[in-house]
C-alpha cells in the first residue's frame, strides 16, 4: 500500500505506517525518541516502564525506537535513533537486563518531488519493494558481561527443533568442497547505513533480563544519563563498512591509536586480543567483525572471578536465591543500641552522621521517625555478589531514595534479611513474637559501648538461646567511647555468655582470620565485634561475616511437605486486587494460578476455600513460591469472607484440621521464680500462633534419666504437681478463645510478662482435632 502526503507540517507528515499500532499491555513498547538531556523523574519513569514490559515478556520485552504509538514512522535519522538506543540500552542494564539484539531499519521511506506550477513539493510514501528496505543488526552498545553461560530456555528449545527436523530430513554430509561452495553462494553482499541527517530510520531492541548475580553491575549509572551525559562522552563513533564502530577510550591500551581499517578479520582478532573487555560476539548470534563494544566504567571495577572456581554451583533464578540463598538475621538489643541505625548503614552503604540519618532511611511509621523508637518488626534485604561485595542500597538516580527489593533481589548472588525488631521493654511482646516466626538463622546482639549491659539485653539473649538460635554480639557506637567504659561493658557481657542458660565463649574479632575461625564454631563461640556506623569502624569486618555465615535452616529439604504459609499480615481491600496476605513458606511449594487453598482456621475452627489468584516474593511477580521464601499471596474471597481473616492463620493445600488443645513437653527457664500448676495461665507463642492458653494436664517427666539433680524436678504439693524453674513436664494445653492450626514438632515458647518456659508440640488429642 502506498500512501502520500503534500503537507509539510511534522504531525502530519508522520502518517506512514510501518508497524501495527501500539497496545498499552504486552512486551512491546514504542518510543519515537530518547533525549539525552533526562531528569531524574523521567529517567525512573523510563525504567519503571520498561520493567513492566519485562514483566509482561516474562522477561523479554521489544523497543520500537523512531515509531509513534499508531505505528507509524517518525522521521528520524540515524543519529538521533542511535543515540536513543544507546540511553534505553543503559536503562536496561540498571534493571540487570542486556540487549540481545538491535537491528536498524532504513529506505522504507522514499522521497518522491513533484513540480507544481509555483513550487516543488517532495511528497513522501512506502516502499513497495521490500528487498529494497536494509535491516542491519549491530552489535550492543555495553559489553554482555555474564559470569557462566546463559542461555535461553525459548532458543534452546528452537535449536532442538531444528536439529529435530534437520535428522528427520536424513540430510547427508558434506565435503569441505562442498561447504565451501554452498557458503560461497549464500554469502550476499554487505550493505551500509546511512548515517547521515535526512536518513530515516528506525530501531528494534530485543531486551533479555538477566536473573540474579549473572550480570555485572551497569557500566554507564543513570545518574550519569541524568547529569546530562551524551552519546560521545566516552565513546567515539565511527562510520566503518556496515555498522557503527564504538571504541572504548579509557580502556584500550592505545587511546589515540584506533585503527581505522576494521573490515579485515586480521586487525579485528588482534583487537580483541588486546583488549579481553571487546565482545563482539551475541548470545547465540553471529559474530560482528566489523564492529568493537563500549563499556564506559563510572563505577569502580569488580573484583576478578577466581577461574578456578565452578559456576555451575550458582543459582539460575532469583526464586532459588530467596530460598537456598537467603539468610534470616534477627537484630535485637536494647532500647538505645542502635539496630536501625546499623541496619540503615549496612543496607544504603552510606554511614550515619549521628542524628538518625540512618535510621529514617527504614522505618515505616512517623512515630517510629520522631521518637527514634521502633515498635514494629520489618526486614530489610542485605544482598552480596559472588565476590562479597554489597549491593549498594540507595538508587541510582534517586539519591535519596532506597532500592527497591526486586532490584536487590535480582542483582544477588546471596541475600541476608535483616529482621529489625523492638528494643523498648514496652514491646517486648513483638519482639518475642518477631524471633518465633521469623525463622531465624541467626541473632545479632547489639550493645551500646557506652552503657553496661542491660537487663533487656539478658532477656534477649536468653530469647535467643531458648529458641537455639546462634548470637553474634556488636558492640555500637564505640568512636567517641571511653576505653573503660568498653572495658566494662565487655567484661559484664562475658559473664553473660559464660552463664550456664547461655553456655557461649565470648571470642573477640579483629581481623579476617578472626571471622573464617568463627564462622563454623557459632554453637559454641560469640564472636564480638566494635562498630561505629558514624565512622564506619568494623562495618567490612561485620560484612565479611554475614557474607560467610552458612545457612543453617534448610526449608529447601521441606519442599516435599504439604504446602504452609504462616500468615503475618493481612491487606484487605487492596485496589485492583482484592485480599492479600503476606507470610513465610515453612514447607511445600505452591504453584498460583488455578491451585485451591485453605486459609484459617477462623474463630469457629474452619477453614476458608478459595483460589491464590497471583503471588510476589521480594515484589517480584511470580506463578510458584517454595519453601524457606517470604512471599504474598492474593486471594479470590467475598466480603464475608474477608472479615475473617487475621494474622496467626496459615494457607495450606489438604484439607486440615484445628485444636483447641495440644500437648507439649516444656521445659520452666530458671530465674525469678515461678510455680506452674494446673490451670496456669499463660501467653504462647508458637510460631506465628500467639494467644492465651491454660495448662489442664501436668505430668512428670523422669528427671533423673535426664541428668538434673532432684531440686530442678516437679514437686507434689496438697493442691497437686507444681513446675518450678528447671523442672521439665509434659502439659496439655488449651486456647481460650479460639481454635488454632497445630501440628506435632512446633517450637513453642510461654510468658506472663517474662519468659516462662519453653517446649515442642508432642501431640494433638483426637478428640479436639
């Protein structure tokens, strides 16, 4: 179909349409141009909009670059779209994507001149001979650094079916002769662009993302693009043969000695020699000699990969590293310790300038800003490259504005999740509730330098040991300490340690040798180390041990259990969504979509039926979620039905069953003292299950077979058998409000206002199931 048009006006004259119009959903996005001159708002709306099409490509989008939205041609040349390529290509990279193919289009559009009675007018319309039109794939702008092979499960599977096809066709071999002459035949002349003005053109760019740690970090930051960087800073274009020829000018040994006559296979092998960083090379593509990448390194270079070292053992998919890869830290400490502040520091890689700059950065409530206090438990992603190197937290293009946990997640080899929970005495019971469910690998104890240790931090560290969770002590604010006052607070916290309900060697860290000796040995030592997040003292020691930490709760062997989500939060009424709830994945995998779930138990012990419609882990949309991920869950449930949900509940997949009452052997914690007869009453905390619970049932448990001298046993008494601190039993439990979903193995945890006692569900009684 040709089309013209006499008007001179630009909106008219772009009415040549080339492509199908543009649809607001799907992989495929058009742009008629990228300014290099951006701000900051643009550049992030630019990079939130092509994550969304990433998203909707299930991570492979399409630009259309010199197209307007109606699909047709916008009249640009070659410079202009070039350059427009180059910034989108950029944005890709932050979003750990690279661009897999970029293929420019010329001589669609011809220009025809008809002579009037006054004046010329050049009339412009489409070519009908497609032969005519020249479609040139060049290389990427930035080198496709990937650490291991990639490869794409939909050219995989292509490559299968050609060769499928190729063996079903019995085609015989060839001789040498032969090959030569066949490709003798099909090689076909090279075509050049026109890079001149006045040389319509347009672009198409292929953008793969990339999961995980695979990609190296962008050589060409936003910020870059948004302070107002061009297309030839940095780097020099020039016109060779059929393709722009892009050089790196710091990189190459030689900046001012570019040979020109790249057309011959020698001079191209001798350049990518030189210069190990030249890639010339696609995925699965053919090789480009006649045209040299660019890399413009604004950031400091990573560390080099150890060759020796296998990538086979890397994860492929950022839903394995949230789950074999992600350690749990629980952070408590008094009041005055600074765990926000210290979590603040460690995930936006700034220091603290000691007024709460840190701090402000992570936490969520006003209050919370205002008073310096938290009163809520929240986790934050602290992720790590292959190297040990942090990711660092704070945007790239919003300085004061943190990462979002997709970029993080996707950008990690490994991820500790820092669990930040109160230190007030006024919210112990949060606290006690954030180490139960939270499924914690580790504890990180903090202490201020400056005070001895207080009662709360006993109490958190007794916390921490019932639930058999290894610690690891920081001592904070240490520049501007007093070397007695650090004395003293070391030397009580040691008698601490050395206690016999602790039972830990406090092992003091200076060094890297240090942290490789204590890494393996948490269950017997407490390493302690001295910290400043005001000047950063300690703070890579610190870092160098959570990077070498080993995982020690292996909810990837759970994956063959029943599906549980133990439920945390609930969202209801969330727009354009409906109910959501968020939660941990104790065991089993769940695949989204069509899958029914129960989700209770509710007051009168049933369970909810319904359909998990969509699920995020890091907020990353995803169709399976497994074991030993944070993730939400969005379900299909009416009005009625979203009443009841609360937080305690749990998702599963069988039908299951609720209790009233359970049986648990405990063991009473020494201290204070306390005596527990039947109808005792207290707070039990058994995973994300808190609740009030009465002891209708005591019964003995041998002590001497345990080793405990006769004063630690249960005692007879008129009124019946009495627990004292030591004394272990076992004790048949019951809820007073309402039923809960239990099962046999649960860690449980009981209080009336300090911690009582701990204990493992042994049974539920048939007759309350």
């Amino acid at each position: 179909m040709v089309s013209s048009n006499t008007s001179q006006s630009p909106y008219t004259r772009r009415a040549l349409r080339v492509i199908d119009a543009e649809n607001h959903d799907g992989s495929a996005e058009y742009k008629r141009q990228v300014h290099k001159q951006l701000s900051t708002t643009r550049l992030r709306t630019l990079s939130t909009q092509m994550s969304y099409r990433l998203d909707e490509g299930n991570g492979r989008c399409t630009y259309h670059i010199g197209v307007e939205d109606d699909g047709c041609h916008s009249l640009l040349d070659y410079p202009s779209i070039s350059e427009s390529a180059w910034i989108l290509e950029s944005i890709a990279r932050s979003l750990n994507s690279i661009v897999l193919e970029r293929k420019m289009i010329q001589n669609e559009i011809l220009v025809r001149v008809e002579e009037g009675d006054e004046e010329h007018k050049e009339v412009l319309t489409l070519t009908e001979d497609q032969a005519g039109v020249i479609v040139v794939e060049e290389p990427p702008v930035l080198d496709n650094h990937i650490h291991g092979s990639y490869h794409n499960a939909e050219d995989e599977d292509n490559e299968d079916e050609e060769k499928k096809l190729g063996s079903e066709a019995g085609d015989d071999e060839t001789t040498p002769e032969e090959e030569e002459e066949k490709d003798g035949k099909d090689e076909k002349p090279k075509v050049k662009l026109c890079t001149e003005e006045g040389s319509y053109t347009r672009c198409e760019l292929t953008i793969q993302r990339i999961e995980t740690h695979l990609l190296d970090p962008s050589p060409l930051s936003l910020s870059s693009l948004s302070r107002g960087s061009s297309f030839a800073e940095g780097v020099d274009g020039t016109t060779i043969g059929t393709t722009t020829v892009l050089t790196r000018k710091l990189s190459l040994k030689n900046p001012n000695n570019v040979e020109e006559d790249t057309e011959s296979a020698s001079s191209t092998s001798s350049k990518e020699e030189e210069d190990p960083a030249v890639d010339a090379t696609e995925h699965g593509k053919e090789d480009h000699p006649a045209a040299t990448t660019t890399v413009v390194d604004n950031a400091p270079s990573p560390k080099k990969e150890d060759p020796t070292v296998s990538t086979q053992e890397q994860p492929v998919s950022v839903q394995e590293t949230l789950s074999s890869r992600n350690i749990r830290v629980a952070v408590v400490g008094n009041v005055d310790a600074g765990k926000s502040t210290l979590i603040g520091t460690l995930t936006t890689s700034f220091l603290d300038d000691g007024r709460g700059s840190s701090r402000t950065a992570i936490m969520k409530h006003r209050h919370e800003i205002e008073s310096g206090r938290t009163s809520t438990s929240s986790s934050h992603l602290l992720g790590f490259r292959d190297t040990g190197e942090t990711i660092a937290g704070r945007d790239k293009i919003r300085s004061n504005k943190m990462k979002s946990e997709d970029e993080i997640a996707r950008a990690s080899f490994r991820i500790v999740t820092l669990m930040d929970l109160a230190g007030h005495e006024k919210y112990l019971k949060t606290t006690i509730h954030g180490v139960s469910s939270g499924m914690a690998d580790y504890g990180l104890i903090l202490v201020n330098s400056r005070h001895p240790p207080t009662h709360m931090t006993q109490h958190h560290l007794n916390l921490c040991c019932s639930y058999g969770i290894p610690v690891i002590v920081v001592f904070t604010k240490v520049d501007g300490c007093p070397d007695h006052a650090l004395a003293t607070s070391k030397k009580e916290l040691a008698k601490l340690l050395k206690s016999p309900d602790i039972g830990r060697r406090p092992f003091a860290v200076k060094n890297e040798a240090d942290v490789d000796t204590c890494v393996g040995k948490l269950q017997v030592l407490a390493p302690m180390l001295d910290i400043s997040c005001v000047t950063g003292e300690g703070l890579p020691l610190l870092r160098k041990l959570l990077f070498g930490l080993p995982k020690r709760r292996r909810h990837e062997k759970k994956v063959n259990r029943p599906f549980e989500l133990l439920i945390e939060d609930v969202f209801n009424n969330v727009p354009g969504v409906g109910s959501v709830v968020s939660g941990f994945v104790n065991a089993g995998e769940l695949t989204v979509g069509t899958t029914q779930v129960y989700v209770g138990p509710t007051d009168d012990g049933t369970f909810l039926k319904t359909v998990a419609k969509s699920a995020h882990i890091a907020r990353i949309n995803t169709t399976r979620i497994t074991a030993g991920q944070s993730a939400t869950l969005a379900f299909s449930l009416n009005k009625e039905m979203r009443k009841k949900l609360r937080r305690g509940m749990v998702v599963v997949k069988d039908n299951p069953t609720s209790t009233r009452q359970f049986d648990a052997e405990i063991c009473v914690l020494k201290g204070e003292g306390t005596t527990i007869r039947e109808s005792y009453q207290a707070y039990v905390h058994i995973l994300n299950v808190r609740q009030t619970a009465f002891a209708r049932n005591i019964e003995i448990v041998n002590n001497n077979a345990l080793g405990l001298p006769p004063s630690h046993g249960a005692k007879h008494d008129s009124e019946g058998i009495v627990l004292r601190p030591g004394s272990r039993a076992k004790v048949r439990f019951e809820f007073a409000k309402r039923p809960e979903y239990l099962r046999p193995g649960m860690r449980m945890l009981f209080r009336d206002g300090r911690v009582r006692g701990v204990g493992i569900v042994t049974g539920i009684p048939t007759a309350a199931a």
